[in-house]
C-alpha cells in the first residue's frame, strides 16, 4: 500500500470578518475607542520627545506649546487619555483580585483607590509646576 | 510551551498603561492648556524641564507609554483588519517604543 503524503486540507470555516465589525455594536465600538487611546499616549510621548529636543532654545520651546497645531492636538488628545484613564482605573479590580482572608476585597475599594491616587499626583504635579513659576 | 517574549511585553505595555492613566492627562493640561492660556509661562517650564528629577519623570512618561502604545497597537492593527503583515508590524511598533527611548536618553542626557 503507498502512503499518498499530501496533507488533507481541513475543511474549518473560517468566518469572513468584515472590517467594520466594531461599527454595529456600541460595546465594540467603545472597545476599539479604548484600544486606540494608545494612539494619544503614543502620540503625546512623541511631543514631549519633540518638546524636550527643543527644551534647549527658550524661543522656540515657547512657540512650540503656543502653536495652534500643539493646542488643538491637545484638545483631541486629553479626552482620550482621560477615557484610557477611567476605563484603565475600572479594569484593574477585574484583573487584580485581592483577598484580605476569606474576604474579596471590594472591587469598587481597588478602582476607588486609583481615583484617589489620580487625583493626589495629578494635584501634585500641578503643585510643583506652578511653585516653579 | 515554545519560548515567548509575550509576559516581558505585556509588563512594559501595564507599566505604561498605569503610567499612562495617572501621569499623563496632568501633564498634558499643562502644556496643552495652561500655558497657552497664560496660567504657566513657558519660561518657567522650561526651567523644570532641566532638573534632573524631572528629566527622570519625562524619561518614564516617555519610555513605558510607548511601551503601552506598541503592545496595544499591535494588536488593535490587526483587529481592524491589518492582517498579513507578518512579523512587520510587532518589529515597527516594539522597534519603535525602542528608538524612542534611546533618543529620549540621549535628548534628556544632552540638555
């Protein structure tokens, strides 16, 4: 008997995915928004990466957080860093379940403990910013 | 198991995530608004920029969100329908969050 070695191809189906798919469903759709904040994050890591190779001539380094370009590339990027914030807050309780004993530490104390820590070093910061001024 | 590299990116990605979350939207109404509007002179700013503490805070707040933007990137890419791109696209976004921080180094050593 010979062995005919060329491999069955399997017969799964694999489902066509529209490109669109994050488009019919609101739950999808916020997903993908939350996956791309990264973009934002990303992005505004390259400003400062830009804002600190300028950080050596006084007038430009002004001019650059005074252009029109800078402030409205802001005013789209801060929203979305704040929903990366919010939804990254919530998540955490879902991926970090702590046990104090036979106790589950509520959920809403882990995500509560973030909001207060988000509001002291954003309070902080601000402080040390405007005590240099 | 084959070996993966997945656990060391998936913690520089949740590194930057919380970064990310508590660091940048401060940051970013500094100088994306008060500056512009006059709360915060630029001059000031500048002068912060040069201590050394805050060019460690401006080296993580650069670093680890690339970090966080790569790994998420990579992947949301790919759900959008960028597929067949290979080891392409994981080589330009971690390659990317590499470049990144050498120059953020070398910019930060350099002031």
């Amino acid at each position: 008997m010979t062995v005919n070695s060329t491999p069955k191809k399997s017969k799964e189906l694999i489902r066509p995915m529209p490109a669109n798919w994050w488009l019919q469903k609101r739950t999808y759709f916020l997903f993908m928004v939350r996956e791309l904040t990264c973009v934002f994050v990303g992005g505004y890591a390259v400003f400062l990466l830009i804002l600190v190779g300028r950080a050596n001539d006084a007038q430009v380094f002004s001019g650059l957080l005074h252009s029109p370009l800078s402030i409205g590339l802001h005013l789209i990027a801060l929203p979305m860093v704040v929903y990366h914030s919010i939804t990254w807050f919530n998540l955490t309780p879902k991926v970090m379940v702590v046990w104090r004993g036979e106790e589950r530490v509520s959920p809403l104390l882990i995500a509560g403990s973030n909001y207060v820590a988000w509001l002291m070093i954003s309070f902080l910061v601000a402080w040390i910013a405007f005590k240099a001024e | 198991m084959a070996k993966s590299n997945e656990p060391g990116w998936w913690s520089l990605f949740s590194a930057g995530g919380v970064v990310a979350a508590l660091f940048l939207p401060i940051t970013m109404f500094l100088t994306g608004i008060a500056v512009p509007i006059g709360w915060l002179s630029a001059e000031s700013l500048r002068g912060l920029v040069h201590h050394p503490l805050t060019r460690l805070y401006l080296l993580l707040l650069i670093s680890l969100p690339l970090f966080h933007w790569a790994h998420r990137f990579r992947y949301a890419a790919v759900d959008l329908g960028f597929k067949g791109l290979g080891g392409l696209l994981p080589a330009v976004c971690y390659g990317g969050a590499i470049l990144g921080t050498v120059m953020a180094v070398f910019l930060l050593v350099r002031l």
